[in-house]
C-alpha cells in the first residue's frame, strides 16, 4: 500500500480554500516559522497557541513570547492564545506515564491540542483547523493527519493536512529560527520529553 502524499494534499487544499481562515495550532515559535510561510500567503491564518504539556509555566510562556514576538515582526499571522492548563494534559495521560516517546501517550497529547484547535476552529467560524506539529522529523505526520481527519468528522470543520517537514520543512525551520534570534528548546516540552532527552 502506497503511503499518503499528505504534503501534496496540503498544496492542493491550499488552492482549493484559496482566501479562506485557518486556525493552525502552533506548539512553538520555530516549527511555526517555516509552517507560516507556506500557509499565510493562502489563507487568512491565525495561530492557536495551546500547549498544556508543557512542563512548566516558565517554558509555556517563553515559548508563547516567542510565538508572539514572530508574529508582530513577520505579520504572518494573528495569536489566539489560551491559558496554560497542564490539568488537562495530566487527565489524558493517566496510565500512559511509562510510554516511550513518540507512543501512546505523543497520540493522546496530539489529540488534546487538535482536538482543541477543531473545538475553537468550530466557535470561532473558521473555515480549516491544522496544526505546526508535523514539521518534526520526531513527529509521525500519519498518525497526526488521521486524528486531524477524525476530528474534521466530528466537528464539522475541514482539516488542513499537511507533512510540512517535506520541501525541506524542517531544515527551513532552523534557518528562520536563526534569522529571527527565536528561542529553540531541545525537547518536546512535556516533563517525560525532558526525562528521556
């Protein structure tokens, strides 16, 4: 079985949804970076900044100020931000704390902040939800697209897919990181990340 070509359906809804808003989630300043550059010239793009895995309140609003400091300099995007709510990431891992990274828990997390991204996609009238998560070599584009799909059903909001670590992605990441100073953690951000790095 050939595998999704999500970078190509990504392009394709671009064009089909020409002018349109997407609210994309963004779990941090420098994998929002490249992703932006793709989208925004596309669609009316505001970024939903919700991360309650994040391990503390220090890194949550570093990476939030970083995440709003890209924004004013490039005007890519606008920022719907939400409070830091790490309860809501410790009631979806109960039982799945000895994971491996990037297993069974990484999809429940995934799903958290998508899932909340289609919840305010739907409040807000956007016409596309997505998220920034796939630009990771470390983050399974599959997997992500198919929980972004599931929601697209549920909430009755088109999902934008994407594998934006294609094209280069992830390495065009870096070099805007580096041309915008932005602060780039070396772990996902969840506390088990932090162990395991």
């Amino acid at each position: 079985m050939n595998a999704v070509n999500y970078d190509r359906l990504m392009l394709n809804a671009l064009g089909a949804f020409a002018g349109k808003r997407l609210l994309l989630h963004s779990c941090c300043a420098p994998c929002s970076s490249y992703c932006l550059t793709e989208v925004a010239p596309h669609l009316r793009t505001t970024v939903l900044y919700y991360n309650p895995n994040l391990d503390c309140a220090e890194e949550y609003e570093k990476r939030k100020n970083e995440e709003i400091r890209f924004l004013k300099e490039t005007g890519l995007a606008d920022l719907l931000d939400c409070d830091y709510c790490p309860e809501d990431f410790e009631k979806v891992i109960v039982g799945y704390e000895n994971e491996r990274e990037g297993g069974a828990r990484c999809t429940r997390c995934f799903r958290l902040r998508l899932e909340k991204c289609a919840f305010e996609a739907k409040k807000g009238g956007f016409d596309l939800f997505g998220t920034t998560l796939t630009v990771s070599p470390l983050k399974d584009a599959e997997r992500i697209n198919e929980i972004g799909f599931a929601l697209e059903r549920e909430y009755g909001v088109s999902y934008l897919p994407s594998d934006f670590k294609k094209r280069g992605g992830y390495q065009r990441s870096i070099e805007l990181s580096k041309k915008y100073g932005l602060y780039r953690q070396n772990y996902c951000g969840c506390r088990f990340s932090k162990r395991d790095n």
